[in-house]
C-alpha cells in the first residue's frame, strides 16, 4: 500500500451522504486527493463550501457524475485511483413500493463499482455494508452475540432495506470469489449500525430522521426500537483505517460503538436540550399501537420488522485489527443535536 498520500487518489462514491462526506472528510485531512461521484453535479458547489469550514482542500477535491444504475461513467471515475470507497446506496424514508426499487440498484450498483474498480487497477475497495446485513431473519436468544460471521437471512422475509444490504454485500463478496486469490483488487467492508453524530450540511439524509424527529417533536411516543449505534466519525475513521491496514483485505468489520433503545437517546436529548424549549416525547409506546399508528401513517411500517428487539453485536474485531475506538453514545446524538440546531434542520 502506498505511503506517498498527496500523490494518492481515492474515490468516494455517493459522497454527497451522511457517511460519504465524512470520508471525504478524513481524507482530506490526511492528505489525500478525493474524487467524489455524484448522482447531481449541481451539489458539488455546495459540497465543497461545506468541507471547505473543516478543511483546507488545496485543489485536492474533484466530483464527477455516476450513477448506480449506469454503466457510464464508472470506469473513467476510478482513473488513476488507489482506492475506492464504496458508499452510495439507496435508503429509504418509507417503504417502497417493490422491493426491487433498492435491491436492483444496491446489487446491481456494486457489482459495476466493484467491475469498474477492477478495470481501472484500483487497489483496494472498501464497501460500506450495514449491520442489517448481519442481524435480520433469525430469532436468537436475546443475548446472542452477533459477529462478522453472522448473515441476515434474505429468504426470511426481509423488508427492502436489511434485504438490498445483504444480497448487494453477498453479491460484492461472490465477485471477489471469481476474481480468484491472484486479482490485485482486494475487498474490505465495513458494517455500521445506526449512525449517529454532526452534519454538515442541512442535507443530511436518512441517517438523522430519528434525532429530527424527537427534537422537532414528530413522534406522540417513543417505539420500542433499538440498534447498534455508531458515529459518523468513527464510521468514517473505520473506512480509512481499512483501508490502509493490510490486515484488513477479505474481512467485513462490524462497525458499532454500542447498543441504545430510542428511549435512550430521547433521554440524552431531553437531558440538555429540554431548558432549550426543544420538548422532547419520552413515552414509550406499546407495540399494538405502533402498529395500529403504521395502518394509517405508512412511513411508520419501516421499523415495524424490528419492533421490540436490540440486536447484541460483537465488536471486538473491528478494535483489534483497526485499533477503532469509537464515541460514546451520549457524544455522538449531541453531536448530531446541536449540529442539527446550527443548520437549522431543527
């Protein structure tokens, strides 16, 4: 692996999200050259002004137009590139209306990055997966501990989103099988849970609906959800460290910092922003009536999969091999309060 950062180029795709821009980020920090793909090139501008408050970029910043739906554009992206992160992928607010409508561009999409990245002799790419592809279609024991050997079951009657995540990382890992041992293109993923942690932009995405919600007080009461929590930071610190580690080629990582029900963000929330004005709801509601409230308001039936349950995940691969040291709980949903107040999300 190259050591000479400004003379290296690494792409980020979908890096107008949540976790694409904090990759960009970090690797602007570190010296290297970024080439970001985007869906719209109009966001660039905005991109780049939003980078440029935490970074100096030097010239160091490109965008260029790709879409996961496309073959054109890939291969031209990755030109000169050492390393690709893989992170765009469809998320959706609500359920959609065919399944296919994230499955085809999240497996579909991968395997033209991952293609394109073997054509353009990059190095290594490093996948952003998700926690859903871990955790979903099984009925363990409470205190099971999920691990980076564990598959969600996509013939267990996954919803779209845990279903797309799976069979794209699947689909990713089955390419790099058929490349064979000898190809120099290696494969890392990294699986985060939720993510938390600061905006920086009023675009934020899918990622901080949850935190949205409970400060603008859009929710009567608080369902009974939990998840692995992680913060955007780290997630992005985690796909650097992969990919410069060389212990890290062929390994997904299970990217989380630790377990939080809603409850318990609502009560860091209600903590140090109540005195604010923000009335944060912190009634816990039975699960019936989530699902009666899911009838009538559908954007409500894409959590329904998970009501009452907290997946229990390991963590410790990722801190071993990446010497990851990840936010606390209370750090991150802060983070993302207060960065959420500035941008006047909230």
């Amino acid at each position: 692996m190259t050591k000479d950062k400004s003379n290296t180029l690494v792409a980020v795709t979908g890096a107008s999200g949540f976790i694409g821009l904090h990759c960009a980020l970090v690797l602007l920090r570190k010296g290297y050259r970024v080439r970001g793909t985007l869906r719209d090139m109009s966001r660039s501008d905005g991109l780049c002004q939003a980078l440029e408050k935490h970074v100096e970029i030097g010239g160091r910043l490109d965008f260029v137009e790709a879409e996961l739906t496309r073959d054109d554009g890939w291969v031209a992206a990755f030109d000169g590139c050492t390393y690709v992160h893989h992170v765009a992928s469809p998320i959706p607010l609500a359920v959609p209306r065919h399944e296919n409508d994230l499955i085809i561009p999240a497996h579909d999409g991968t395997l033209r990055v991952l293609a394109a990245a073997n054509k353009a002799g990059v190095g290594r790419v490093v996948m952003t997966s998700s926690i859903a592809a871990i955790v979903n279609g099984y009925h363990h024991c409470p205190s099971y501990l999920y691990s980076e050997k564990d598959w969600s079951d996509p013939d267990a009657g996954l919803k779209p989103y845990p279903k797309s995540k799976t069979i794209a990382e699947r689909a990713a890992w089955d390419y790099m099988a058929k490349l064979g041992k000898e190809s120099a293109l290696e494969l890392t993923v990294i699986n985060p849970g939720m993510v938390y942690g600061p905006i920086l932009e009023s675009d934020y995405g899918t990622s901080g609906e949850i935190v949205r919600k409970l400060m603008r007080r859009d929710l009567p009461g608080l369902p009974r959800l939990g998840w692995g929590s992680v913060d955007v930071r780290d997630v992005a610190d985690a796909h650097i460290k992969a990919m410069e580690s060389p212990a890290a080629a062929g390994q997904r990582f299970c990217c989380i910092a630790e377990d939080a029900w809603i409850s318990d963000i609502a009560a860091i929330l209600k903590k140090h922003y109540a005195e604010r004005g923000y009335r944060i709801p912190t009634l816990v509601m039975p699960n019936l009536m989530v699902r009666l409230v899911a009838l009538v308001y559908k954007p409500v039936r894409v959590i329904l999969y998970e009501l009452g349950t907290l997946a229990r995940v390991d963590n410790s691969r990722i801190k071993a091999t990446l010497d990851w040291q990840p936010r606390g709980l209370e750090e991150m949903v802060i983070a993302m309060a207060d960065s959420m107040i500035e941008h006047k999300v909230v």
